[in-house]
C-alpha cells in the first residue's frame, strides 16, 4: 500500500480531501495530516509516506518550507503541491525542490485522485526497477565471487581467466599477487554475535570495493578472501600491511564476535595466485583448529 499525508490548514479541504479519496479501493493508506507543516514535519518523520499533499500557504511553516525539509530527509518521497497562488516564483521554487506535482486551487477530489493515481503509478514503477537492479547487482556480485573462487583453486586456463576477469570488470593483471583470508567468528548463540559478524563481512567488502590495488570477494561461511596485486614486492607488502591494520580495526569495532586471518606467498604469475591461497588457507585452517581446541 501506497502511503499518504496531507496538510492542509483549511480544515474543509482538508477533511474533504480524506472523506473523498476511496483509499482502499485505490491502494492506498492514508498515514496521518496536519493543519501546517511545523506540526507535519514531526508526523512526516514518523510515517515515512511515500506522497506528501501539501498546501502553499501556511502559518508557521509554509508548504514549500517543509517540502524542502522533507525531501532532504526523505529524498525518495514524491510531493504534490496544493496552491491557490498562480505566481511563477511559487512554481520555480517546486521545481527547484523537487516537487511532483503543483496543482491550481480549486481542485476537485476526483481530479486529486488521478493525480496521485499517476503519482502512485510512477512510484511502483521506479520499485519495479529498483528491484531489477538489486537483483542484478546481486548476480553480479555471485558470478564475480565464484569466479574469483575459481581462481583460488586454477580450474580455468590463463586465457580463459583474463577473459571472464575483464567480462566482469575485474582488473587482475600485476606484476605480484597475494591472498588475504579472514573470517569473523561467533563467540555466543546470542543474535547480537551472528549480526556483527555478518556486519564485519558487510564492512570490509565495501571498504574495498572500489580499490583499484585490492580485490574482495565474499566467501560465505569461509569468510572474506582479498586479492591484493602490486606493482613491486615492497609496495604489495606495504598495501598488505595497511589492509591487515585496516581489517583488524573493523573487526575490533565488534565486541560480540573474535576473528582471525591469514596471509598468503607473494606470487608473480596469475597461474600461482592459488599457491598463495595454498599457503594461507594452511595457517587459516591451523589457526582454527588450534581456536577450536583451546
């Protein structure tokens, strides 16, 4: 259900406005109204619509007024804009707001309607592509993270790698190469534990993101694993160091969960990137057993 506020200081309008508008029939849910904005704004804050019909004129706070406040704390909220002023200075500062809609008073509930019936039509239509594009960063981010996997275990041949690499936008030619593995670790059954620790994963795929040196993928239970290029020896060691201190500080700003982590060879082949991983997952594994048996 679509959600709507109204204020309006002239009550007759107003209650008018609400009697008038078949809200279940359309698919809506009128969420809450005020006589002026200072005592919408509150309210607004409050219901999260996703329509705000407001007046122009209005003691205390006018429409444009809380318009321009209630965009820049909502900014996905679509604002239709009633007003029995016809100057252009009212209608360029909508505009400038980002305003939906500006209607002439008088207006009649039935031409109202049809304005937020197309108001609420563009709004699903935008959750409509909202949705597909979440759902295609989400396969994004799936065949990149297995497709890295396979990296970790050489299942592809060189070429074939390079090609997929660059069909995903990945940039993994280097000069040297190494594998970072961590993984937060649940300390208790309480919820607290399991939300930090998915949160911590959360952190550090976006603090890399966009690095153009580091590359993460999300490894599901087996935690996070980072491949991290160089152009030299000494800056790849450098760059690993910074990320283990930057990793470490992430996981510390947690205190319902432990971690641990591992740091594979230097290689200097795309072909050995998993002798690093090799090497990492060993201490990975012997570090966990070791936790497991203290």
């Amino acid at each position: 259900m679509i959600k709507v506020f109204i204020v309006e200081d002239e009550e007759i309008i107003r209650k008018s406005i609400i009697k008038n508008i078949p809200w279940e029939k359309e698919e809506l849910t009128l969420v809450g109204d005020a006589s002026d904005g200072e005592l919408a704004f509150s309210l607004i804050e409050e219901t999260k619509p996703d329509i705000l019909i407001t007046d122009v004129k209005m003691p205390f706070m006018n429409g444009l007024e809380l318009s321009r406040l209630v965009k820049a704390s909502l900014p996905k909220i679509k604002i239709i804009i009633l007003s029995g002023y016809r100057e252009f200075e009212y209608a360029k500062q909508a505009i400038e707001i980002g305003v939906t809609e500006f209607l002439s008073k008088p207006i009649t509930s039935h031409q109202l309607l049809e304005v937020i019936k197309r108001v609420k039509a563009e709004i699903e239509k935008e959750a409509v592509k909202e949705n597909l594009t979440e759902a295609l960063d989400l396969q994004k981010r799936v065949a990149r993270d297995q497709f890295l996997d396979k990296i970790l275990i050489q299942e592809l041949p060189i070429s074939e790698l390079i090609t997929k690499a660059t069909a995903l936008n990945l940039n993994i030619i280097s000069p040297f190469y190494t594998i970072l593995l961590c993984k937060p670790m649940i300390i208790s059954s309480e919820p607290d534990s399991f939300t930090q620790a998915a949160k911590s994963t959360d952190t550090i795929m976006n603090l890399f993101e966009d690095s153009d040196s580091i590359i993460p993928f999300n490894r599901g239970f087996d935690g996070v694993a980072l491949l991290i290029k160089g152009r030299t020896k000494q800056e790849l060691t450098c760059t690993i160091k910074v990320t283990s201190e930057q990793i470490e500080q992430i996981f510390k700003s947690f205190n319902a969960i432990n971690y641990f982590g591992a740091i594979g060879s230097i290689e200097n082949r795309i072909s050995q990137i998993y002798k690093s991983y090799q090497s990492a997952n060993k201490a990975f594994s012997y570090r966990y057993f070791a936790q497991l048996n203290n």
